[in-house]
C-alpha cells in the first residue's frame, strides 16, 4: 500500500535544526504579456476564496468570457510598470525580504531562514516550505504580506500552508499572523513615509487612504477586512495629527457588476477633482510592497481620472516596500511572535555551545564505556 506523504530526499536524522520565516505576497506573471498573463490568472481567479460562486457557473464565467478578454488587458497594464529587473511587486518582495534576512540576522544569532513565496505563480508555497524542510527548518512562522485580514488574501495564504503541509510526512511546527493592520511599529512607519513624502515635495489638500476592495456580501459574511482598514485608517489619522475632513478612505481594483466595498476610489477621485480638491495625496496602506493596484491603477489610471475632472495633480505615496521602517516594524513583529522557539533566543549561541559540550562529553563517556 503506497504513502500520499511527501518525504524528504537526503534527509539526515542528525541535521541541525533551523527556524524559518516565510514571506507570502499575491505573485505576478514571469512577463507583460497576453501568453504569460492568462495561466497566472487562471490560477488566481480559480481560487474559491477569491471568487464565492458556485464552481460550474465561474467556471463557465473564467473559462467563457473573462480568460478570452482580460489577459490582454492586464498584460497592457503591466507593461506600463514593467522594468529592466522584471514585475515590481517581484524586485520590491524579493528586496524586502533581504532586508528583513540581514535585520534577523543581525538582531539574533539562531540559524533563522527567511524566504519569500508567492500565493499565486513561483516560486509558490508548497516549493517554499518543501525547500525550507529539505534545509532543516523545523519550526516555521508564515507572514502574509497583507497588513489587513481578509479571507481573499490571508485566508487563502492558510489554504496553501494547509494543503502543503497535510501531505508532509514531518510538517514543520507551525505559527501565522493574521494580520498587523493596528501594530504600532506599522502605524508609525506609514506615518513616517508620509511626513517624508510631505517634507519632500510640500503637502496636498487632501489624503485619500485608498485600500483593495472586495465584494461587499464578503463583510456581511463575517470577513474583518472592512473594519480593520477603517482601523488602520484611524490610528494613521490620529498619528499624523488630521482633522476627519482631511484624510478619506475608499477602496479600489473592483470587477464586476456585484456591489464592492465602498467608496469607490475612482468615484472618489473624480468627485474630489469636481469638489475643487486641487492636490491629492494617495497612499495605499493595504499593500506591502507596490505592485500593479498601486504603479498602475493609482499613480496612472486614478491619476487620469484626477486631470480630467478638473483637478491639478494626483501624487502617489510610495508603498513602504525595503524601507528600514517596514523591516525594523516587520523584524519586531516576527520576534514578537516566535518568542519561545530557541533560534530567536538572545542567547542562542551560547546554549548552542553549551549543547555541543554535552553532547562531545557524551560521546566521550560513551567511548571511554567501550574501551574501559
């Protein structure tokens, strides 16, 4: 009778043990194009947490119409951010996490491996987590980058370290952070970013928080995603000193006819331009690290909205993506919640030695046994 675990090829029972961290972001497709554009979608928008409708009818909806349309499209947008060094939302992860290996690194001692997946597209999280257990690591904290909770992001996350890790023969020990959308370290380092953006380039007239949006049914079934950006909205109001008129919230990257979250930014936006608002200042504190919703959809298409209803200018605020504030906020937060595992211990190098000892006395005892 055959096994459906997965083992572990080379694997040595006297291997050092290691802790890990595993950054997961959205993905991206491997280039700007029509061909590589659809496989990544099909992916996406075949996930059920996505997308809450019975199977048979999105299927027909994704296979029938959407998969014919929008690769194209989304290709073109994507070609409009696109660099030399490939996808942003790639470089600006796999920066951050280098960032965040060095800041671990340098704050404790313990073998503590940090690495990057993507929930959609490579490198995805099963390879992750298989790579990481080939390499030693026997306890494991996952790190959604999404600041806010959602059962479309962070729920779906779940879904792949559960289905990766049921068909290990040794699954790792295992910790997730849901979120961080109220950490104070977070809060300060978006604070920071647009003090920094203002004392740069002058303040505008008004800042719009502008959030991912979701399909408003989604809330009234019990997902936390609405009030804990309003939350996060609020802690940033009260950190930067504004009066409730000064800064909004609104959600974007709607598809569809269904009702999403609202506002909607692009109304919004408009509306503003129409208002008077002459300068907007927009940052996006749903994301980590900028990506299509962010270059594309904000800093161009909301933009364009801005001009032409009559307003002066639309700037957008940078993701806070490798800033030393993110990683020193993300490095707080990863120590906060692997308290207890020894490769985070502050004296880890010191009971590592004193283990070693014993360890080399044993064996010595064990020979001398022998040959006594």
């Amino acid at each position: 009778m055959s096994s459906n675990y997965t083992g572990l090829a080379g694997y040595a029972h006297d291997q050092s043990a290691k802790a890990g961290v595993l950054l997961v972001n959205l993905g991206t497709p491997d280039a700007p194009t029509a061909a590589k554009v659809r496989p990544y979608l099909a992916q996406f928008l075949s996930d059920p947490r996505i997308i809450e409708l019975p199977r048979w009818l999105w299927n027909i909806i994704l296979h029938g119409v959407i998969l014919r349309i929008r690769p194209r499209r989304s290709a073109h947008a994507y070609a409009r951010i696109w660099t030399e060094q490939g996808s942003p939302l790639r470089t600006g992860s796999e920066a951050l996490l280098r960032a965040l290996q060095a800041e671990i690194s340098a704050r404790r001692p313990g073998p503590v491996k940090v690495e990057l997946a993507m929930r959609y597209g490579e490198p995805s999280v099963r390879r992750q987590i298989e790579k990481m257990q080939r390499e030693g690591v026997r306890r494991l904290l996952v790190l959604p980058l999404y600041p806010q909770y959602s059962a479309t992001s962070t729920g779906s996350v779940i879904d792949a370290v559960a289905d990766t890790l049921k068909v290990l023969r040794w699954p790792p020990e295992l910790r997730l952070i849901n979120d961080y959308h109220d950490d104070p370290a977070h809060i300060e380092a978006l604070a920071k970013s647009i003090e920094a953006f203002w004392a740069e380039r002058g303040r505008g007239d008004k800042l719009l928080l502008s959030f991912h949006g979701i399909p408003e049914r989604y809330l009234r079934a019990g997902d936390p995603y609405f009030c804990q950006c309003h939350a996060t909205a609020r802690l940033l109001r009260e950190r930067l000193g504004l009066e409730a008129g000064q800064i909004l919230t609104s959600f974007q990257s709607r598809v569809g006819r269904e009702r999403w979250l609202h506002p909607y930014t692009d109304e919004t936006v408009k509306q503003l331009a129409k208002d008077g608002v002459a300068r907007l200042d927009v940052v996006s504190p749903g994301f980590a690290v900028d990506c299509l919703e962010t270059l594309e959809e904000i800093a161009m298409q909301n933009r364009e909205f801005f001009l032409e209803a009559g307003g002066t200018d639309l700037r957008y605020i940078p993701a806070l993506n490798d800033s030393p504030d993110q990683v020193k906020a993300m490095a707080d937060l990863v120590l906060r919640h692997t308290q207890g595992w020894p490769e985070f211990a502050p004296d880890y190098d010191a009971e590592a030695a004193r283990a070693r000892q014993l360890a080399a006395k044993a064996r010595a005892d064990a020979m001398h046994g022998r040959t006594g």
